[in-house]
C-alpha cells in the first residue's frame, strides 16, 4: 500500500472535504446572483461557470471512485480531448447557458455524490492508485484534488475577483 500524501485517515479527509466545502459556500453566500452570472472572474468565466466546472470534476472523480467499488474503468470525460483545457472548455461550453439555480443544484448534489462514494471506499482503498491508471498516485490524491483544494483554488480566484471589483 502507498503511503497517503494526506490526511492520516479517512475521517480526516472527509472532515477536510466538508470543510473545505463549506468554506466555499459561505464565499458563495456573500454574492448577489447577479454577480454569480456576471463574465469575467477568470477569463470569460463568472462564477456560475466556475461552479459548473467543480461540479463536472466532483462526478468525475465519483464515478471513478463508484468504478472501484465496481469493478470496471469509468468512460473518459471527453472521449478525444487530449488536455484537460480542452475538457473544461468542452464542459463550459456545455453548462454556460444552465440557470444558475441548477448549476448551483448540481454542485450541492456532486458534493453529495463524491461524498458518499468516498465514504464507501476503506481506506486501503483509497490509498492504492486506480487500478486502470499506470501511475502510483493515490486515489485519495485525485480526490483531494477534485474537492478541498479544487474549492480552495477556485474560491480564491473568485476572491480575488471580489477584490478587484472594489
């Protein structure tokens, strides 16, 4: 078994998703829904956008985490793209015209979705690497990086926006 890059235990790193989540929706609090709509936080995206592209990241990773627990390799994101640029475009393009009421529906359920299929894993499971990856990174890694510091990255650059509009 792999040595977990962190936490020490599952316990922890589900106490870190939602906490990391729950930091990200008290900055999500003090916006007016005009200002989630609004273009511009990074590049042509608005806050909306940036909510919908968690959400894309958060099911990715539950399904590969639900493909464990099943036995079978989850389809490719984007079947053809080559970056993961070419991905986020693909999936902004897709959800830039949803409502912002079901962006934000969608994330709250993708929370709940990767929540619970980190739940179902041990934690032995979580610290061996996918079986389908040729790589020796932790599953936790991926879901660390498709949580908390994905909410952390992303609320700072939202932050940083609210700053600059001052």
């Amino acid at each position: 078994m792999l040595e977990p890059i962190e936490p020490a235990d599952k316990a922890t790193l589900l106490a870190n998703i939602q906490t990391g989540y729950a930091r990200f929706e008290d900055l999500l609090h003090t916006l007016k829904e005009e200002q989630m709509v609004l273009p511009g936080v990074n590049g042509s995206w608005s806050v909306k956008d940036n909510l919908a592209h968690l959400t894309v990241w958060q099911n990715y990773q539950a399904s590969r985490l639900e493909g464990i627990l099943k036995g079978e390799e989850p389809p490719d994101l984007v079947p053809g793209a080559e970056t993961e640029d070419e991905q986020n475009d693909y999936f902004y393009h897709q959800r830039k015209d949803a409502s912002l009421a079901e962006v934000r529906a969608d994330f709250r359920a993708s929370y709940k979705r990767i929540v619970a299929a980190t739940q179902a894993l041990s934690w032995e499971a979580l610290n061996k690497p996918f079986p389908w990856y040729e790589n020796n990174v932790p599953v936790s890694a991926y879901t660390i990086g498709n949580t908390y510091e994905h909410y952390k990255e992303h609320g700072d650059i939202i932050q940083h926006w609210l700053e600059s509009q001052k």
